[in-house]
C-alpha cells in the first residue's frame, strides 16, 4: 500500500475490513461494515459509510436535537 497517514505520514498503514458501531446517546447503536485505512503509527481511522447506515445516524440526530429542544441532553460535536 502506497497510502501515508495525513496526520503523522507515516507509510504504515492499512485497510483493515470490519464492522463499526456507531451509539448515538440515548438510541440504539448503527451497525455498518466497512474497510477504514487505519495508520498502525498513530491510530488514526479514516472511513467511509454507506447511505443506509448515514441515513440512520442522520434520523437519529435528529430525534436528539428534538429531545434537546425538549430539554434533554446536548450532542457533542467529535472534531
């Protein structure tokens, strides 16, 4: 693999096949296989996701920041 890491540059990284899941507070996990490149340097995992599995984070983001409306929990923003 020619890839580097953006982060750290290191050449060691790989495509490592798996199932992901993604909890979002107070609702049930999304489930979705992927094959992120991980760098095995310093962790970094870059992915992408399907339109199902997208779609499901996207109603249930949306049920959150109703709920947050409502008084509940905020959502916190991962950078």
């Amino acid at each position: 693999m020619t890839e580097r890491c953006y982060r750290c540059g290191s050449a060691n990284v790989r495509a490592i096949k798996m199932e992901m899941a993604f909890a979002p507070l107070k609702a049930e996990p999304v489930y979705a296989l992927g094959t992120p490149i991980v760098c095995l340097e310093c962790g970094l995992v870059e992915c992408s996701l399907s339109e199902e599995p997208i779609r499901k984070l996207r109603e249930r983001a949306l049920l959150q920041a109703a709920d947050t409306a409502a008084g509940g929990q905020a959502l916190q923003r991962i950078a």
